[in-house]
C-alpha cells in the first residue's frame, strides 16, 4: 500500500477514537444509500471519474475541508484514487481508501466486554456482523467465525490462546462462515444445531441444554428457533451471545427459510416465545449479538435489564408485555429488504454448494438480518 492510500483498518480504528478523516464517497448515489460508511458525505462522480472527468469535483472544492484529512472511496479504490491524486495536485490533504469498500467490508475490530469475563468480541464495521472469542485459561472457542479466518488465528496468538472449538449459532444467511474451515484446520469440532445443518456432516450437533467446553468453564446452550430452525444462543457466565435472536434494537428476522406468509407467521411465533426465554433468565446477562445496525457504541453490549427497559427496541416490548399478536403482526408488516445473495450464502453455509471466486464480493453491503 502507498503513502496516497487510506489504510481501512486505521481508518476503522480512528473511528472508533473520534479521530476520523473527512470521508468523500464517490460513488453513484443508489450504490451510497444502500451501503455506505456513516458519516461520509456522497459526490456521485464515479461515472465521471471512469471518463477522467473532473468538472464536477472541481465545482465541489469549496466545499471540501482544507485543514482536514480527506479519505476518498468508491467500490474498489480506483476512481477514488484518481479524485484524490486531483485534490492533491490542488492542495489537499487527501488519500484514497485502500480497495475502496470492497477493503472496508473485510475491516476486522477486537474489544474486551467489560461485564463480560473472557469474551472478545469481534466487529466487521463494514457489514454489521459481530463474533466472539470466549476464553478460559488458555482454551478458546470462537462463535460465528467470518470467512476470513486468519483474524482469529492472529487473534488467539496475540492472547496466548488455543482454540479448541468453533460454533455457529445458526446458518447464516448474511455471510459465508468460516466456522468450518477453521475448524478444519485446526482438527477441532465443529459446533451447531442439527436443524440447521443442511447436508453437512461430521459436525458436533448442538441441543438445547448442551454445554461446549471452554477450559474450566463452558457455553450454555439456549435453542432459541425463530430467526432460523436452529438458531441458539449461548451464555458463558453472565455474558448471553444471543446471535440472530436478539439484537440491541431489533430482533432476528424469520423469513429467510420460507417466504410464503403463514411460514413467516409460524416462525414469529416460535421467536416470540424464544425471545420470552431469553428474558427469563436469572441474573442481568451481558447481552452480546450477531449484528448490529448503525449503534455507535464498542464493543457492542448492552445489560438483559437495560435492554428490557428502554424503549428502542420496539419488538422486545412486546415481548416483554405478552403480546404476541403485536409481535407477529408488526414483524409481517415491516420486513425490510432481504440480505444480498442471501440464498447463495445459505447454499454455501448449508454445505450444498461450494465457494467460488466471488464468495469474498457475495457478504458486500448491508446485512439487512433484523425484522424491522
């Protein structure tokens, strides 16, 4: 990488410390408003920067910071690399982000859980999907691995770790896990909840009440189908890894296994009594999911009792008032776009089709897994 390009993992770090370059997104403006890094501000020139056009940048540069970093993006790098060579020559502070938001997708960030003993948790800024790495000792378990496993080997090395176990708390329909390769690389199980599995094998299956041991301690297993058949939740002390099920301000949708209507309707059921489990737990849980939306907060975790009494995540109220024809009905009615590729990645995650060259672009954009 040059000393014109944005490195997207220091970008992603100066993020987090409120130290962030001006962002300029070059991109076409549909390609923006579905996928964007937030904060960044759209000049929609990407057309015009494939033709070595810069009329329109040049009418914009009043209006871009002088005494400010400036971090340009498209989709790969290259258009941004030529808007910034541009802003350069005129005086400019600014660098092209490094494989554009292809690289801002593979971003990989670590946080210790405060409240949370023996849990990393693991944030993709770039696609909303979470994972954790639970400790014990020297033994490790890594829960909803990405595709890109090399960032928990990197991880448990720096920590003096040995991973001994991998899971996934459903099959995803968001990413391309990694939970069995790096199972497989490692010659440890393979953890997951056998309505889920699709046509994989020699995996460990998971049921309710199952433990996964972790050193001296161990992964409580929850089945908590809604999201998907198999989904689970697991606690670990008081932390709750509740994966698609629950989020911080939604819940996990049910209507990427069956479209049709009454499918939907079925699913909400059995995810509104899941969730009404969830939130009978003893003890105030460290509720730590999946996903998450635009929260800004890191590493994101919120208290089970916090989460019960505040009022932005408006399904589990419902939940919490027993009102599951609320529940469904509001779910039916407000079901966003579905995840992109979503039931390429599911084949692929299911162990029915194989990975090709594209599995890296095929999790690009949003994760679009909560139902409203």
């Amino acid at each position: 990488m040059s000393n014109t390009d944005f490195d997207p993992s220091e970008l992603a770090r100066r993020i987090d410390e409120d130290d962030e370059p001006f962002i300029l997104d070059v991109r076409n403006e549909d390609d923006y408003e579905e996928w964007r890094i937030e904060g960044s501000t759209n000049l929609p020139i990407y057309d015009e920067l494939l033709d070595h056009d810069y009329a329109t940048l040049a009418d914009h540069l009043e209006e871009l910071p002088e005494d400010r970093e400036i971090a340009v993006v498209c989709i790969a790098g290259i258009t941004s690399a030529r808007a910034a060579d541009f802003l350069r020559e005129r005086g400019f502070d600014a660098k092209s982000i490094d494989d554009g938001m292809n690289g801002w997708g593979r971003v990989h960030r670590s946080y210790e859980v405060d409240g949370a003993d023996g849990v990393v948790q693991i944030v993709r800024p770039g696609t909303g999907c979470v994972s954790h790495v639970v400790h014990d000792g020297s033994a490790a378990v890594v829960v909803d691995p990405s595709q890109y496993v090399d960032y928990y080997l990197s991880e448990a090395d720096e920590r003096d770790l040995r991973i001994v176990g991998v899971a996934d708390t459903h099959a995803h329909a968001d990413h391309v896990s990694g939970a069995r390769r790096l199972a497989g690389e490692l010659d440890v199980p393979y953890y997951l909840h056998g309505d889920d599995a699709g046509e994989l094998e020699g995996f460990a299956e998971l049921e309710d009440g199952d433990t996964v041991p972790v050193g001296d301690r161990s992964l409580e297993t929850v089945h908590t189908p809604g999201h998907t058949p198999g989904s689970v939740s697991f606690t670990f002390g008081d932390a709750l890894l509740s994966g698609d099920t629950l989020f911080l301000r939604s819940v996990g949708r049910p209507d990427l296994e069956d479209g049709d209507e009454d499918a939907i309707r079925d699913a909400s059921s059995r995810l509104f009594d899941s969730l009404s489990r969830l939130t009978d737990l003893e003890g105030d849980r460290m509720v730590l999911p999946g996903h998450f939306s635009d929260e800004s907060i890191r590493p994101l975790a919120t208290g089970l009792a916090e989460l019960r009494e505040e009022t932005t995540n408006e399904l589990l109220g419902y939940v919490e008032e027993g009102d599951e024809e609320a529940f469904v009905e509001t779910i039916v009615e407000s079901l966003a776009d579905e995840p992109a590729n979503y039931n390429e990645i599911k084949q692929i995650n299911w162990g029915k089709s194989q990975p090709g060259d594209d599995v890296e672009e095929l999790e690009l954009g949003p994760n679009n897994c909560a139902a409203n």
